[in-house]
C-alpha cells in the first residue's frame, strides 16, 4: 500500500511539473507573483517577458530578493530564457542598507517625490531597511513589512556593525502622548520634539531628568516620568486597558491617509498607535490587518481591545477598521477620533461589521508581533 501511495505521488508531481512547463512565460510569472509576491504593499516584483520569433524569453524588471530571482531561474528552467533581472536588495553597498528615522515623525511616500501620496507614517529610533536610492529619496522597508519612499534628509544611515551597537545600547522610549528634547534641564529651547513610542539613546542623568541622543547625535533632556527603559517597556503583555487609553487620548484628532502618528492618523494608523504603545507591531493597513488575529463574526462576542472591520458587505472588501470597547461602542478615525456604536438601534450607530479580529492571545502568528521579538530591534 505503501508503495502505491509512493508511486501515486510520484505521479502528480510529475503531471504537475508537465502542465507547469506548458504555461506560457507570463502565466508562469503570474503564478510566481502569486506564491512569492502577492502584497506589492509588502514585496517588489515588477517583472516582464518578451518573448522572441525563436522562442527566447526575455525577463526584464527587478524583483526585491534574491530568493525570488532564484525561484524565477529554478521555474524557467526548461525554457529558452535570458534573465536580466536586478535585484533590490543587492543594489546597495553594505554600509547603505539600514537607517534609523531621524525625526519625531517621517512621511512617507508610494513614490519618491513630495507629491505622490502618503503611504505611511515612521517615528524616530525606528529602523528601516533601505532598498534602493531613487535621487534624493529612498525606498525602503518598516518593521510591518510596509514599502515606501521617505526622503534622505528623514534617515540616519548606520552599518551592520553601527545597527548591532544601536540594538545592544541602553534606548529609552518616550511614553507620553507628545513632549520635547530641551537643550538644558527645565529649559525652554528645542532639540527635537518627541511624540509617543520615539526611540532615543541614553546618555545620563541629571537630577529629575534623562540626557537622551536622536539617531543622528543630538543630546537632550526629558523629564524622566516622560520615557522608560526601552529593554524593560517591551516586556509589558497584552494590556486592552492601554490601548484604549491610547486611542482616547486622540480623541477629536484629525484625519489624515497615510498618518501613523499621535499627531494625525487614519482608521488602521490610530489601531497601529494604540498597539505600539502596548509594545505590539500589527499590519500598515486595515485590509492587511483584517487577515490577522483570531476570527469573529458576532460583535456580542467582542471584547475590549479586538479589531472591527468595516467594508463593502457585498464584495467583503475592507476599508476601514476600529478598536472595540464595551457595550458595543468602538473607538475609530473617520474624519476625526470619535466612538460609535455598533447597535442598529443606537443613536451613534455607525457601520456594521465585516468581521472581527482578536489580537488578544495571538501575538505570534502571522502579522502580530511584540516588538521585543523583532529582530530589528533586538
């Protein structure tokens, strides 16, 4: 029996490998995009193929890793094929490939010019892998995955060896909503401004005050009850009590695409705030964070904390999400930070859910992590 299950498998590989090898080059492209880069919001695939009179495919574009150009050279093979592809991540020197944020706040951009749309929000001491120079811009890759332009004069570029100091350093991070770098205790003169979940070097203390460094070297104070150590901070556990208190303290802010900052936020940005502030990396975007979690369906079985998605009821398509409170009341940025209900009969009823997401219990799993566990910053 044994053997016949062998030889049956055996079979369907290679019925398999036969019906592959009959796809024309862009339907086996197409089917590679799906397994290796199906988010673009997350991977650069951007490949095309000509193929000649004599049968010679040409592949030309870029690919993000190398581990993509070799899946394209394993799955062509068989093919007449000439690749020309580049990869992104070999496209700059060693000492170019890693950057902290600079400022209290950076924008980022889906293309590298101050024109195009804001994609997302990245806050000072966050590391960013650099993908490829475009001018004076920079595409690269948040700690959610998450690819974008930023502008060079937002970084601080830091080697291997620099980013494994940076990792083992004493970093404080700022636990209010927003505060100051000042150049002397009780000072009135800005080094930087600061907002909740900044990264910052220590550097001393004096008194009632801690003397903190920016990616780029400038040294300040803070008042101490305003930061905490960062080793310590990140070893908090799921704490829904918190989130919610960050997302009440945004009460009334405005909105804005893109934004993922205590400043100005949109609908997944204000969920993105009120997680890190609870030391936890969730998704970029509503429609990516809607994948993550444990899955509900009944708003009656929600509980503080969970993810509400929100769409188009006849294509489930996601386009907005909130953060479930209590007695079916969820807090969420439409236009501004207000709270809404989620009973029909109420008279702040807003939306009806497409689904529910429950972070609680699932840190871990795909699209949720603690930060203490990201490599980058650890």
């Amino acid at each position: 029996m044994k053997r016949i299950l062998t030889l049956a498998t055996i079979a369907i590989l290679a019925l398999a490998a036969t019906a592959q090898s009959m796809l024309s080059p862009q339907d086996l492209l197409d089917m590679l995009k799906a397994r290796h880069a199906p988010d673009k919001r997350t991977a650069i695939w951007d490949v095309k193929a000509t193929t000649s009179k004599k049968g010679l495919t040409n592949l030309t574009g870029k690919v993000g890793t190398q581990q993509m150009k070799d899946a394209i050279d394993t799955a062509f093979k068989g093919y007449k094929v000439k690749n020309n592809l580049s990869v992104v991540e070999n496209s700059l020197p060693e000492g170019k490939r890693w950057a902290l944020v600079k400022l209290s706040i950076a924008t980022l951009r889906t293309e590298g010019k101050h024109s195009a749309e804001i994609a997302t929000q990245a806050l000072m001491g966050m590391p960013v892998k650099v993908l490829e120079k475009d001018d004076d811009w920079y595409r690269v890759q948040t700690p959610d995955d998450y690819i974008s332009y930023v502008p060079e004069s937002s970084l601080c570029y830091k080697t291997d060896q620099q980013m494994n100091s940076w990792r083992k350093a004493r970093r404080m991070v700022v636990t209010v909503y927003d505060s100051r770098l000042v150049t002397e205790p009780g000072g009135d003169e800005t080094v930087t401004d600061l907002v909740l979940s900044n990264i910052l070097e220590y550097r001393g203390e004096q008194g009632e005050w801690v003397r903190l460094a920016t990616p780029d070297g400038r040294e300040g104070y803070i008042q101490k009850n305003q930061v905490a150590d960062l080793t310590q901070w990140s070893k908090q556990n799921f704490d829904a009590e918190l989130i919610e208190k960050t997302a009440r303290r945004m009460m009334g802010s405005s909105y804005l695409w893109g934004g993922t900052s205590t400043k100005v936020t949109d609908c997944s940005g204000l969920v993105k705030v009120s997680y890190l502030a609870n030391g936890i990396i969730l998704q970029r975007d509503a429609s990516q964070q809607a994948l993550t979690g444990k899955k509900l369906y009944d708003y009656h079985e929600a509980q503080l904390g969970d993810l509400l998605f929100f769409g188009n009821s006849k294509t489930k398509r996601v386009t907005h999400v909130g953060i479930y409170l209590r007695d079916g009341k969820y807090i969420h940025c439409s236009g501004q930070v207000k709270i809404n209900s989620l009973d029909p009969n109420a008279p702040d009823y807003l939306y009806s859910t497409l689904s529910i997401s429950r972070i609680d219990g699932m840190i871990g799993t795909q699209g949720i992590t603690y930060l203490r566990n990201h490599p980058w910053y650890f």
